[in-house]
C-alpha cells in the first residue's frame, strides 16, 4: 500500500474536515443559524411557503459553503424549533433539511468530502471549474429536490404562522464576526482559494476572537475526533480492498464511455453503493472506474452525493441528522425515509445526469 501517497490524498481532506467543524460549530454556539433562521421567519412575513422556500435557501447556500454535515448537525435543530414554535409540520422542515444536505453538495469541493476527493484526482482542477463542470447536475438535484417535496408536502405548505419573538444576543460584536466570516468563506471557496487554507484561517479568526472574549465556548468538543478516525479508517479499508482486486470488479460493472447511458449506469452503480456501503467508501472504489474523465468523475460524485437518500447509513450526515431528530423530539420512520428516497432518487439520477450530458457531452 502506498502510505505516502494515501497520506497526500487524506491529510488535506481531514485538516478541512477539522477546521470547518471549528468553524461551523463557534458559528452555531455565537448565534448565526439561529439569527438567519429568525430573521427567515421575519422575512416571510407569516407565509408557511415563504418560509419553508427561505429554509430551502438557508440550506442550499449552508451545504455549499460549509458542507453538507454541518447542515444537517446545525441548522436540523434550528429549523425543528422554529416549527414547534411556529405550530408547523416538523417533518417538512426535517426532511427538507436532510434532503438538501444530500442533493446540494455537487457544486463547489467544500460542499462534501467526496468532491474533495475527486478535485485532487483531477489534474488542473481548481474550485472556479469544478463548479463549472458540475453545475448542472447540482442545479437538477435542488430543483427537483424542491419540487418533489412541495408536491409531498403540499398540504402543510398552506396557510400562515406568527411571527416568533426576537431572542437576545449575548455578544453582537462576535455575531457579526462570525456572519462576517461565514459569509466569506463562500466567495474565498469560490475564487479558488485553497480549502484547507480559507478554512484554517477563518477558524483562527474565530478562535483567537472566543479566546479573548468568550473562552468558555473553546473546548476539545468543538473537535470532530470520531469523524475524523471515522473517515480515515475508511481510507485504508478500501484503499487494501482496491489493491485486491476491488477495482477488476467493479470496472467491469460500471462499464465506460461518456454517453448518457454510460453515464446514468455509473451514477444507480454509485447510488447502489452508496446506500448498501456509506458513499465515502463508494465513492474510493469506484474513482479508478471514471477513467480520468471529468464527465464521468461528475456522474459518479451524482450517485455519491444526491444519491445516499434510502438507507440511513448511506451518508454520514443523514446519521447526524437523525440524531438532532431524536434530540429534538421528533421521531424518524426509516420506513417512510427508505420509501420516500426510493420516490426521489431516480428522479434525482436521471435528471442531473441528463443535465451533465446536455451541457458536457
């Protein structure tokens, strides 16, 4: 096995890992979600639709620029108490939420481990043309992410709400620091700015701003020690089982070839993957398939990422998603998840693939 260059490959993946947890999670506990969410309710001035649209908003621009589990871990509880004091479905929001996390993370590398992943593996490839090449699939996924649930939901969608009181800030200067910060992070990721770098900084800012003010929020908690061994275990599992003989297998069942439906077969063969085995392991197993193009590299990061939505153990953010469910008090039916996923998914595969084709192929 070649430690070094595995080293190369997952070093930078799990310093950003670390650095916009720190991010995401000082950005939670000074109020930023919770300050986007109330001023959501605000803003749509008592519409359940107007409301339930902001939320898709906040979710679509939190996966993208700060990745698809910090969605799901921080703005899952945000949106849960804004239903229960608003008197709305929670599972609406829930889902909305969990499903966003998943079909929103194709368009910049930051938004899921799996694209940081497939930027390293494509020679030339900065942030500015990743998004380039994948932006018609991450367009089709939230449309008709959107789209199926409006149509799922769309007797809860009726109506109208009170609007919910303002909550006290307890530090204002560090509130608009860490909006500050946020907010940069997209644009930074966007101009091509190295990840690991934009990430690293905008954690020291924060840091070194908590440290001076507000220490206490400083602890090892704020550390995503279990994710990390997590995902570097996953690393050297199938990094062996590639070297014995895994790549010889599913090459063959993923075929080759850049037409549509060359590239729908790569993207269910991922999808498949991603919901029997996790889809950070899928995606390292099948990378060796998409033969160094861009286009196929695009539909397998289709399967890997909007694809984790049938099994509970698809994707690591649904995981952490069901646990700020039960946190909350709102109980998951992975029945009713599997069934709903298995409605979606397909949609998701052809329409993002067919989006690929018609702009790329």
């Amino acid at each position: 096995m070649d430690w070094a260059g595995l080293g190369g490959r997952v070093g930078p993946v799990l310093g950003f890992v670390v650095c916009i947890t720190v991010v995401a999670e000082l950005a939670n506990h000074l109020g930023v979600f919770a300050m986007v969410a109330r001023g959501a309710a605000r803003l749509a001035r008592g519409s359940v639709l107007g409301l339930w649209l902001l939320v898709v908003l906040v979710a679509v621009v939190a996966t993208t620029v700060l990745s698809l589990d910090t969605t799901a871990v921080l703005l899952t509880p945000v949106v849960l108490a804004l239903a229960a004091q608003l008197d709305l479905d929670a599972t609406l929001f829930a889902l909305t939420v969990v499903w966003l996390a998943n079909t929103a993370s194709l368009l910049l590398p930051v938004s899921n481990l799996t694209n940081l992943l497939a930027l390293s593996s494509v020679p030339g490839y900065d942030a500015a043309r990743f998004a380039a090449l994948t932006w018609p699939a991450a367009l089709a996924c939230v449309l008709v992410t959107v789209a199926v649930l409006a149509l799922v939901f769309r007797r809860s969608l009726r109506g109208r709400y009170r609007p919910v009181p303002t909550a006290p800030v307890a530090d204002r200067r560090l509130l608009g620091l860490a909006t500050v910060v946020c907010a940069l992070l997209g644009p930074a990721f966007a101009l091509g700015v190295d990840v690991l770098l934009a990430s690293a900084v905008a954690a020291a800012v924060l840091v070194l701003a908590c440290a001076v003010t507000r220490p206490s929020l400083l602890t090892w908690r704020l550390l995503p020690w279990p994710l990390v061994l997590g995902v570097a275990v996953l690393f050297v599992v199938v990094q062996y089982a590639h070297d014995h003989g895994l790549a010889e297998l599913l090459g063959s069942a993923a075929g080759s070839g850049t037409s549509w439906p060359a590239l729908l077969r790569l993207a269910g063969l991922a999808a498949l993957g991603a919901n029997v085995a996790d889809n950070l392991p899928t995606y390292l197993a099948l990378e060796p398939v998409a033969d160094g193009s861009p286009l196929r590299l695009a539909a397998l990061l289709v399967g890997v990422d909007a694809g984790p939505l049938v099994t509970p153990w698809a994707s690591l953010a649904t995981l952490l998603w069901a646990a700020r469910c039960r946190a909350g008090g709102v109980e998951v039916s992975w029945g009713r998840f599997a069934l709903r996923g298995l409605l979606l998914v397909p949609l998701l595969l052809v329409s993002a693939v067919t989006a690929l084709w018609l702009v790329h192929g």
